[in-house]
C-alpha cells in the first residue's frame, strides 16, 4: 500500500520521502486531503512507459501497412496534397 503525506510534510521531509521510494516504496501527496501527486520508484513508470511505447509502435507499424498498401480497403481517398483546390 501507498504511504500517503501531505504537501506541507512532504516539504519537510522529502530526504526521507526519497529514501522511501528507494527502497521501492510509492508515496501520495495530498493537498487537503485530496491525492495530487505519487512518487513512484523509477523501475515502475519505466515499465509503463515501455509497454505503452510498445503498443504505440504497433498501432503505427498497422497504420503504416494499410495506407503503404493501394489495394488497401481501408485507404483514405482525398485531394493530393500540395494541389490548389479548384472551389476557388
């Protein structure tokens, strides 16, 4: 479970707060009570961040097959780009 701590003591004691996520702790900081922020270990949002760099790579490399592709039926028709358009 999360330690949580307000802002005014997370002020006061961030040196500790730090050796806490260290150890591989997560920390929320309140403000009135209410979550406003989490100090997470970095090993956590590291893992994350891979993850959802990995799925955004996928979707890209699908996107990029499908408009790479003519015979496509999902290509997206449209004016050519760099044309002036003849509604003028």
């Amino acid at each position: 479970m999360d330690t949580a701590v307000s802002a005014a003591d997370a002020n006061r004691r961030f040196s500790e707060l730090l050796r806490t996520v260290k150890k591989g702790r997560s920390v929320v900081v309140t403000s009135h009570g209410k979550p406003v922020a989490k100090i997470t270990p970095v090993g956590e949002d590291e893992r994350a961040a891979e993850g959802a760099r990995s799925a955004l790579f996928a979707r890209l490399r699908t996107a990029r097959a499908l408009f790479a592709d003519p015979g496509s039926p999902r290509r997206i028709a449209g004016p050519a780009v760099g044309k002036r358009s003849a509604l003028r």
